[in-house]
C-alpha cells in the first residue's frame, strides 16, 4: 500500500452506516490515532467515532512503546463508550477487537488469521507461530461519573513490506491472499465485524469466550508468560476464561493473568 493507497472515506461511512459508528475521519497521517481520540474523550459524542491514518509518526504500543507505523500498514481507531461500573471489563475489548480482524481477514481476502492473547492477529502456520497482521492496542479514559471511554487502536498489514519492520516477524493481507486489497473493503469489514462484536460487550460474552477459544493460537500451547514485574512463568495455555484472563499451568501450579506478554514456545 502506497502512501496515497487510504480508505475511500465516502464510499466507507456508507459501508458502514447502520453500525454504531456514526463519524469516519480519515487522514493521510497523523501522530497517533489512538491519541488523537484519547484527547476528545471529553467530547459526549466522541464514542462511535473512528479515526483511520495511513501514517502514524507516534504510533502507541503496549507498556507506552511508541513508534512509527510503516507504510502499508493501516491505522484504525474507534471510541467505544464505557458505562459506570463497567470499566473493570475493559480488558475484553482487545479480544473481541481480534475477532473482529480475525473475521474481517477471512471476509474480504480468505485469510484464516489466528489469534495470540491478547493482543496479536498471526498470519496462519503449521511450523510455529506465523507472522504478526495485526497489533491491538485498547486504552481507557476514565470520566467523572464513573464510566469513561476506550479507544480500540489496531493496526493491520495490509500492504506492509516485511523487511520494513525491524522488531517483529511481519506478515501481510497483500502476500497471504496473493493478490491486492482494497484498504475500503478491509476497513469496512472490520468496522462491521467489531460493531457486532461489542453488542456483546460488556453483558453477553458467553460467545466472545467460545469464539475465542476457537480461534486462539496460544491455547494448547507451551508458552512463556511474562507477568507485570517481569516474573516469568513457563507453562502450557490451558484457557481464556469469562473475564478474559489467560490461564496457564505452570511448575507451582495454575496462573491466571489479566495482562502479561506471551511467546509461543516449541514443544519440549
């Protein structure tokens, strides 16, 4: 995807119309998308809103990592209002948001994504993880009355060249369906997917739970969990439970974790 190669705006705020996203901005580049929505989250009418960049010069990542998004790599964001009381499920939003690209991938460029908790869209491999389509990034800006709003960040290959990205294993839509994608069709999918996907949020996750569990890579796999702190643990993934904690059975027993970062390790 060329600098020029964003999402046609009109043609998407149709695509979308009848979800719950009621404003679509899109810009050619910006300094975070996630943080140009945090900074309007007083605004009453910010939840619904989606902000999408080809180029983010301050992208933000998990454990406040910034960096510049490479060019081929589409930058979306969405405000999602949070009601008092329910801030404490806020973390289920970064797994319903994978289902959501997991889905839209399927969709639009047949592409059967998996995904690792609790942040990552992999490309589909039989040897070992598989290259990384997509990072998520959920933040939350909590308001007077109790309740507050998150804005849903994710970034997804769509045209990225590989060897542009220096930290991670990288892989794209582009090179998966062996053919171009339309940035239009594969935001909208993903729009569409992820407005489904939070009319179950926060009161009916019985169907986010199993629908993770069955698109999840992680589970049933040797992993290396690095908890806040950074005490490790090394263990199998057993399970995603209803809050969305990974549980993982280690040498002294079950850990269950509602943050932590995860590698997928080869079988001993």
């Amino acid at each position: 995807m060329t600098e020029s190669a964003l999402p046609d705006a009109a043609r998407l705020r149709q695509l979308v119309s009848g979800t719950r996203w009621h404003t679509v901005e899109v810009v050619a580049e910006t300094g975070s998308t996630n943080a140009d929505l945090i900074a309007r989250a007083d605004d009453p009418e910010i939840a619904g809103t989606v902000r999408i960049a080809g180029f983010q010069s301050s992208g933000r990542g998990r454990h406040a990592r910034v960096w510049k998004t490479p060019h081929g790599q589409l930058a979306m964001s969405a405000a999602v209002a949070v009601r008092p009381g329910d801030a404490e499920r806020v973390g289920w939003l970064s797994l319903l948001t994978g289902l959501a690209v997991h889905e839209a991938l399927s969709s639009v460029a047949g592409v059967r994504a998996e995904l690792k908790w609790p942040n990552d869209v992999l490309a589909p491999s039989a040897d070992g993880p598989g290259g990384k389509l997509s990072g998520i990034l959920s933040e939350f800006r909590p308001l007077p009355d109790g309740g507050g709003v998150a804005v849903i960040g994710t970034g997804v290959n769509v045209d990225l060249d590989p060897a542009a990205v220096e930290t991670a294993r990288a892989e794209s839509v582009r090179a998966l369906a062996g053919r171009a994608v339309d940035p239009t069709d594969v935001a909208a999918a993903y729009l569409r997917a992820l407005s489904d996907r939070l009319a179950h949020w926060p009161d009916d996750v019985a169907a986010l739970v199993a629908d993770y569990r069955a698109a999840s890579t992680t589970l049933g796999r040797r992993v290396r969990l690095i908890l806040p702190g950074d005490r490790e643990v090394i263990g199998d993934a057993v399970d995603i439970d209803d809050q969305g904690r990974i549980i993982v059975d280690g040498p002294d027993g079950r850990v269950v974790a509602s943050a932590g970062d995860v590698t997928h390790l080869r079988p001993a």
